[in-house]
C-alpha cells in the first residue's frame, strides 16, 4: 500500500522527522512503536479500550462507571477534570477536585488515567496525578501546551483538530517528539464535514488510520463518542474503527448509580456498559480468529 504518493504528503518528512516512518527507518512497515502506560500497552496486538465520563462529576460517579467498564474488558479510565466547553457558562469541570476524584478512583479500581489538560502552566500538576496528558482538539495546535506535555515526559494521548490536515496533526505530534517525547498515541476524534451537526456531530474520519500508519510509527486510536455524538452509532463506528486497523479507542460511558443524575457533558453520546461489552467482544473475536489463522497457517 503507498498513500503518500497520491494524496500529496511529500513534506512530511521535512515537517516531521523525529516521527516520520520514512525519515526513521528502523521499524518494519507493520509495526508501530509501544506506548507504554503502566500495564497498557498501544501499539501491540490487541486494540485498548479507554472509556470512562466525558466529566468527572463526583466521585460516586467516577467509581461506579470505573467498576462498570472494567467489568466489561476496559483496561484504562478515561474522565475530564478540566472541560473545554462551547460557552463559559457550562460546567467546566471539578479542576482540582477532579483530580483527586480520578486519582482515588485509580487507587480502587487499579485502572490507568487519562485525563485532558488545557493549560500550559498546568501540565506539571495534571501529571501528579494522571497517567497520560490528553491534548483535545481544541488544544492540538497550542504549540506551549505541546512542549510543556512534551518536556513532561509522560505518555500524551494527542487527539486530532476538528479541522486540522494530517500535516498538521502530524506537525503537533513532533513538537512532543522534539521535547524528547516520543510516547505518543494520536486519537482521531471525527473532523467538521458537510454532514456536521445534521446527523452526526462530526465525520468520522476512517480513511486516516491507515494514512497514519504509513506515515509514522506511532500509535492510533479513534474517538467514537465524540466522531458520531451520538450512542446509537458508537458500537457501529467502533467496530469499523477496529476493523481499520485502529489500535483502540477511547469510549464515553455512562450507568447507573445510586443518586445518579443526567451527565452534565455530552449526555446523548453516552453508551451504556452493555453497549461497551458488545465492543469488547467484537474485539475478542477478532483476536480469536487471528490467532486460529495463524495457528492454521504453522
Ligand atoms: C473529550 O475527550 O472529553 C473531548 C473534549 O474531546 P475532543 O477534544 O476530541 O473534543
Ligand atoms: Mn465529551
């Protein structure tokens, strides 16, 4: 397979050299770099599953969805503290008390963090307590934010701009890799298309996956929740996100808890566990039958 030739990317070497397949050679064409958080690895076999609230409300909240989607095959916990929201007069996160939430939740659950951060100047508390930065959309190209989370040394979860090239998303990723952090998965999270907002929040963009492998050697997973807006195309545009050759995603979930109110953020793309437990097997599957092709093919 050979993208690159066609769809006009000959200066990625030049913008990227620190993350460039071409530029670095030392991996085979198949193989992606291991990002490495705590017990988790992306970039392996097996696709990780993060999935979590879109906000840490309380820590009621935080624990009960923890358990739930542990219980169903999630290996890491995802959970904003700090909100990038539309208007400043929504919830915009617990901040600080986020934090602590997610880090006790952690502690119970033995779950990985990871959670966004927004501010530069912030970058070195969020890492006290999170096991990955998480740079949202809005953040992709806030190059401070990028060489602060790249100083930091700690694994960083780069989602794509709603609107950015794969240029330039891949032009944020090496101002990490330029700080001396290669510990980068990229997270395609849906683009701003013709049928933005109509029926979907935003485009999921599959095609990229396979342009980002051939382009470098990092890690990529997909953001459903935030791709489609909506739970009833979550199981669907995950399962087609793995079947591209995704090395996970990243899940908002919501359940039942005890006091359990409406989520404060981005409830209508909430999934059930249920829904995150037919995800799961679908990637159990897969797994199944690649290991019996290979088992056949000895
Ligand atoms: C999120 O994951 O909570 C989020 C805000 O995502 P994005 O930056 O992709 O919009
Ligand atoms: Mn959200």
């Amino acid at each position: 397979m050979s993208i690159a030739g066609n769809v006009g990317l000959p200066d990625l070497p030049r913008i990227c050299p620190l993350i460039s397949r071409r530029v670095q050679r030392s991996m085979n064409a198949e193989e992606s770099r291991i990002v490495a958080v705590r017990t988790v690895r992306f970039g392996d076999v097996r696709p990780v599953v993060i999935a979590g609230p879109c906000a840490v409300e309380s820590f009621e909240q935080t624990l009960a969805i923890a358990r739930a989607v542990k219980d169903v095959g999630a290996e890491m916990l995802r959970g904003g503290a700090f909100k990038p929201r539309t208007s400043p007069h929504d919830f915009q996160g617990l901040g600080m008390e986020g934090l602590r939430i997610l880090r006790e939740v952690s502690r119970e659950t033995g779950l990985p963090i990871v959670t966004e951060v927004m501010d530069p100047r912030l970058v070195e508390t969020v890492c006290e307590y999170a096991d990955m930065l998480q740079i949202g959309s809005r953040n992709m190209q806030n190059y401070p934010l990028l060489i602060e989370a790249g100083k930091s040394g700690k694994p960083v979860l780069l989602k794509r701009g709603m609107a950015a090239s794969l240029c330039e998303w891949l032009g944020a990723a090496e101002y990490l890799a330029k700080e001396g952090n290669l510990d980068v998965v990229l997270c395609e999270r849906g683009i701003k298309a013709f049928p933005s907002g109509e029926y979907s929040r935003n485009v999921l963009d599959l095609s990229v996956i396979s342009a980002v492998k051939e382009e470098t050697f990092l890690p990529v997973i997909v953001d459903p929740s935030h791709a489609t807006g909506v739970a009833g195309m979550v199981e669907s545009a995950s399962c087609a996100a793995i079947a591209s050759g995704s090395h996970g995603l990243i899940i908002e979930v919501a359940c039942d808890y005890p006091g359990a109110a409406k989520p404060r953020c981005d409830a209508v793309q909430a999934i059930s566990p249920a829904a995150l437990a037919n995800i799961v097997r679908f990637i159990d599957m897969r797994m199944e039958h690649f290991a019996l092709r290979k088992a056949h093919a000895i």
